[in-house]
C-alpha cells in the first residue's frame, strides 16, 4: 500500500533547485548583477541543499514508515537502498561521465583519479579524504548525492527509532538535541581544523535527522488546526529568510541552526495540503518541476561551467545589468527544459527498468522480498 502523494512537498523542491542554480550562475564573467554576497559561497547554494537534506529525511521517513516502523530485516534493507540507488544512481553516472570531458577542457583543477574512483563509488563525502578534493572535481554539485548516500544507509534504523517511541516529545527532545550537539560540534571542528572536511557526510547528518524528526511528528501527531498550520508556514519561511542573511553574523549560523528549523516548520505546514502556498506548490506544472529537480540540480553546474568556457574562449563578458539579467533567465529556462526532458527519458526509464529487475529478482527468489514499498515514483 502507497503512502497518499504530499504533492506540495513536491513543488518545493523547484525551488530549492533554483536557489542552488543562482549560487552558481554568478561564475559566468561578469555576471554579478544580484547582491554577490547573496550569489556566492554559503547562502544561496547553502541554503537550498540544507532545505533538500531536511526534505529528504521527511520524505523518507513518510515514505518507507510502514515497512520499517517494526523493525528493520536484511531483505527490506536491501531492498530500500536498492530502491535509493536506482533513483540516484544512473543519472548521477550519466553527469559524472559528462563532467569527465568538461573538466579536461577546461584545465582549472590537476587530474586525480582517486577522485574518479571516490565519486564512481559515491564515497567523495563518507571518506575523511579532504586533501584530495574528491568533492571538487567533475560535477561539484553532486557532492550532496554522496552526502544522501550516506543518510540512506542510517534511514531504516533512524525510522525503526523514531516510530518506536510512545511518547512524541521523546522524539522531538532527543532528535533535536542530537542534530544541535552534531551541528555545534562539527562546527567547532572545523573551525580549529582547517583541513577538516567542510562536506564531509557526517557532519551534514543533522538536517537529515531534523526532517525525520518532523515526519513522524507528522505520522504520529494530530492534525493541527489551519491557524497553527499557516503559523508553521509563515515561522518557516521567516526563519529561512534569516538564514540568507545571517551569514555575517556567526558561522554557527552556517550549519542550519536556523535553515533546519524553518524548513522542519515549512515542510509541515505544506504536507497537510492547505492555504494558497500549498495549492500552489501543488500545481500540476509547479510538481513536474519539483519531479524534475533532481536532474535540474545534477545539469546545472555543467551547463554553466560550458556557457563559461565559451564565454572565457571568446572574451565575452557581462558588462551590464540588462545583460545579466536576460542570459541569467535564459540559461535558466534552457536547463529547467533539459532537466524535464532528462527526467522523462533518461531517469523515470532507468529508475523502473532497475526497480523492475529487483522485481523479478524477487519473483525467482535470488532476493528476499521487503514486505512492500511505499516509495513514490519522482520523488525524493
């Protein structure tokens, strides 16, 4: 039995791509026409990977509750990161081999094939290897992926413990208190280590945790009235806007202290479905770009960083706002096009031919079967 469709939790991911894709868009020469404190580094990009990381562990944790909620068995284990590969997997090689030839081109970092294998293998960012750089070569953003792999493997036992407690202010107590003590204590770290590996997985656990934590306050709390409902929605969105503009104040604010919250709040006021933010969130049109997201984020950087190549090869620059603004929302729509065209027939066919081979796997008897799967096709 399928989990009922949270379409607006969908929509939202539209939008956490696209604060990702204007962290990036900047590095076109030139082109700094919106607040280059906004475009680079943290805030931006930051934020939109932190709202996917709590979405994520939300999503999750709605999806697979019933099939992991009394426990966790080797078969439903490994058939929920078989499940997680399939969807990741194919279009993450796909860019990584894309990326491959965009790199040598370009000639901007030494070739490390170590980093080749790290990222062949999703390990970029589960493996204290920062001297390598494994993160920063061929297609940077996939860094994150790496970062998911790792959530995938800690989900059914974070799911199995969080559904089993009976009290839901247990889970909220301790499921925060871990994710604060994590955040801090990675950001000493690194603070005191410069080498210290700023994406390494472990430390971006603590977003995860919060959107676990927040679905099954979801599953297990009652449904609140409209009035809380838009409280939670308007306090998210307040504690995000913040987050943008808090980069200055500490670094302690990097680490989601505030995007996490404001995330927790806004996914939960948008998966009952109600007010106008959330039907429009859930819009058929809003859903396909939310659906197409995951290859709008993995085609993103390698779109620009070729734009940028043909800008540096024949000295183009971005002179003017005007200008700016045009093949910023040109560069935009083109990759939001491809994205949906990759969606509909690179990642939605190979996400079903490996989910049907397990399938017949299972019919043979060469795999165990998990007692079923709740998992929506397209999303997270």
């Amino acid at each position: 039995m399928k989990a009922p469709e949270l379409p607006a939790l969908t929509g939202i991911r539209f939008f956490a791509a696209s604060f990702v894709f204007f962290a990036h868009v900047n590095t076109l020469p030139g082109n700094t026409w919106f607040a280059p404190r906004l475009a680079s580094g943290y805030n931006l990009g930051g934020f939109g990977v932190e709202v996917f990381f709590v979405l994520s562990g939300f999503i999750l944790t709605y999806n697979y509750a019933a099939l992991f909620g009394n426990g966790v068995g080797v078969g439903s284990y490994s058939r929920f990161i078989w499940d997680r590969l399939a969807k990741i997997y194919p279009l993450y090689l796909l860019t990584l081999l894309i990326a491959i030839p965009i790199e040598i081109a370009g000639h901007h970092r030494d070739w490390s094939w170590m980093a080749l294998i790290l990222q062949l293998s999703l390990l970029q960012c589960i493996l204290p290897v920062n001297h390598l750089n494994a993160a920063d070569h061929f297609n940077v953003p996939a860094w994150s992926i790496s970062c998911e792999m790792f959530f995938y493997l800690l989900t059914p036992a974070l799911i199995w413990l969080g559904l089993s407690f009976k009290r839901l202010a247990s889970v909220v107590v301790l499921g925060f208190l871990t994710a604060i003590i994590l955040a801090v204590s990675a950001g000493i770290w690194a603070m005191h280590f410069a080498l210290w590996p700023g994406r390494f997985a472990p430390a971006q656990t603590p977003e995860f945790i919060v959107g676990v934590v927040t679905a099954v306050c979801y599953l297990k709390g009652r449904s609140p009235k409209n009035s809380t409902i838009h409280l939670c929605i308007a306090a998210g969105c307040v504690l995000m806007i913040l987050a943008i503009c808090a980069e200055d104040w500490t670094p302690f604010f990097q680490l989601g202290l505030l995007t996490a919250p404001g995330a927790a709040l806004l996914i939960y006021g948008l998966a009952y479905g109600r007010g106008w933010l959330a039907q429009f969130l859930s819009h058929p049109w809003v859903e396909l770009l939310g659906m197409s997201s995951f290859a709008f984020y993995m085609i993103h950087d390698l779109i620009i960083r070729v734009l940028k190549g043909a800008f540096e090869h024949y000295h183009f620059t971005i002179t003017n706002l005007l200008t700016g603004i045009f093949i910023t929302a040109i560069l935009f729509i083109m990759t939001q096009i491809i994205s949906i065209i990759v969606f509909k027939k690179v990642e939605s066919p190979a996400q079903r031919y490996l989910r049907g081979l397990a399938r017949r796997k299972n019919m043979t008897g060469i795999v165990k079967p998990a007692p079923h799967d709740n998992f929506n096709p397209g999303k997270l």
